[in-house]
C-alpha cells in the first residue's frame, strides 16, 4: 500500500503524515516506511529526531549511488541516463523494507519500531541560488518504482504542494491525501489539484482530509464548497499545538479518539484502492514513453531513450 499526503502549505500535513505513519505500525502492526519529498523536509522533528544530512538523498554521491544500486547488471540503464521514469528490468535492485537492504541500511533512519523514514533533503547552502528541488526528488521517484513493498506493508509520502504532483509521477500511488484547512485558499488549490486528477484518470484515487477545523462555520464551508466529500473532519488540537510550541515529539496518545477513527478510514480507502504491480509497472513504461518522446528530454539526453524499456522483463 501506498498512500502519499499531499496538500497546502500551513494545513498540517507532515503532522498527519508521521502520525498515520505511527498509527500503521503501532496498531496496524505494518511494517512502513515514510518517505519525505517535501521541500521543507523538517518530519524528523515530529520524532524528536535530527534526520543526518549524510543520508539525505541530495547528500554529496547518495542520488548517484541509490541509482547505482537500482541498475544493478541491468543493461538496458546507462547512469548518466537515469531519468525519473527510467524503469527496472532483468538484473535491477530493488528497494524492500529492511535493514538488511542497501538503500535502508545506508540512506534511511528507524525513528520507531518497523517505522524507517526517508528524505529528500532541502537546498543546500553552496547551491542557494542554482539548485532545484526536482533533482533529489527525482530519485524518490525512482525509489518508488524500484521498491518491492509485500501486501501486509506500506509507504507513506508526505509529499510536496498539491498541484505540484502532476509535474511528476508522483500522483500515481494507491491513494493521494489532500490535507485542507476549511479556508477559501486551500479549496481553490483542492479544486486545481482534482480537476488535474480527473483530467489524469486518476480521481478514483483522491481523498480529502479536512483538518484543524474549529467552527460549525468551517464545517458548513466544507460541506457545501468543497469538490468532494472529506473522507475525515479532523478538529484543531490545542494538545498538540502546545507540544509542537514545546518542541516535544508526537505520539498517537496526543490524537482524539475521532481523529484515530479518521487514520483507520484512510488506512481501508487505502487497502482498496491498491493496485497491482503489473499495473503499476504498465503506467511507468506508459510515463516514461511519453517523457522520452518530449524535444525537451531528446535534447537534454538523447532521441530513443524508450530502449531503456528491457522487452523481457516481467515484474515480480
């Protein structure tokens, strides 16, 4: 499973997403890992954790070495052609959940039990000025397309801005997380994010998570102007504001009981909307044709980078 949390700035959505990252391992007793491809990258903090700078992937070789390991003998993938939608084949390495890994052992932190966390990483000051953000997370999707992740399970992404999405593959995952606040400026950038959904076919797999809500105003706001009905109402929490003011970590005793009924029906939708590695495999070849075929990439790289395609290769 799948399931990346994306939204607009301000509305709490790296709070949700180590939240529901802990509440899958302590009370669904699912092995996970959080994957942080926001450009801010500060998560570690709601684990009262430093995530080292040395294991972020924008960290000196690691984006190299992680697409090193990814290539493994497959001969169909030259390094210096390793784009985000370059797909695995016969002889590839893949990404699993443990520590016996080569990309967790050497590029991921355990925060909690089972619970392995990822990032990213932000601008780094000798770059300010001339560095993009969609190099390291580039290789964060290449991660998610070369990672084997078992039914029992699951990756979470807490993600960039919403409409950002669709600049890049990370919208197709099992279920997108739309993190809201009950304000105007985060249904005009929801509308955006699932009318770009709908042009995509990938609407099905949208879900819309209103939080720090306060008001039987806000309440009637959502109802009668959002898009799509909230699949949770989550209220604002002085208890956890006040540990955040505090600088102290979060833990699933700080959630009310209705917002613990809200991680359980996101964690379902979840289960439902999984799709099939075949499946997920199809649309990667489909991205990475329609990327390949663009003057831009043909001028950056080369004309027939589609021969990155191994015909032979059947996803296991």
């Amino acid at each position: 499973m799948r399931i990346a949390f994306v939204g607009k700035g301000g509305a709490g959505k790296s709070t949700v997403s180590a939240l529901f990252s802990q509440y899958l391992v302590e009370t669904q007793k699912i092995p996970t890992l959080l994957l942080d491809v926001d450009v801010n990258c500060h998560i570690d903090q709601l684990f009262d954790i430093q995530f080292p700078e040395e294991r972020k992937m924008n960290y000196g070789e690691n984006s190299y070495n992680i697409r090193k390991y990814f290539k493994g003998t497959n001969p169909h993938i030259s390094l210096d052609e390793f784009i985000k939608t370059t797909p695995p084949g016969s002889g590839s390495n893949f990404l699993e959940i443990s520590t016996e890994n080569y990309v967790i052992h050497n590029f991921a932190v355990e925060v909690r039990p089972n619970l392995f966390m990822m990032a990213t990483g932000s601008y780094l000051p000798n770059a300010v000025g001339q560095s993009c953000h969609h190099g390291p997370q580039a290789v964060a999707e290449n991660i998610l397309w070369f990672s084997k992740i078992k039914e029992t399970e699951a990756v979470i992404i807490d993600s960039s801005a919403g409409v950002d999405h669709f600049g890049n593959t990370l919208f197709f995952q099992d279920l997108l997380v739309f993190v809201a606040k009950p304000d105007r400026e985060s249904l005009n950038v929801f509308r955006q994010f699932y009318d770009l959904a709908k042009q995509s076919g990938r609407e099905k797999h949208i879900s819309l998570l209103i939080n720090q809500i306060r008001s039987g105003q806000q309440l009637n706001f959502v109802k009668s102007e959002f898009p799509l009905e909230p699949i949770a109402i989550i209220s604002e929490s002085d208890r956890i504001m006040a540990k955040r003011l505090a600088n102290k970590p979060l833990g699933l005793l700080d959630l009310e009981v209705a917002d613990t009924s809200a991680f359980e029906a996101i964690f379902h939708l979840g289960q439902q909307r999984k799709e099939s590695l075949q499946v997920r495999y199809e649309a990667l070849l489909m991205l990475h044709t329609k990327l390949s075929s663009k003057d831009s990439w043909k001028r950056t790289y080369r004309p027939g980078l589609e021969d990155q395609i191994d015909p032979n290769y059947i996803p296991e």
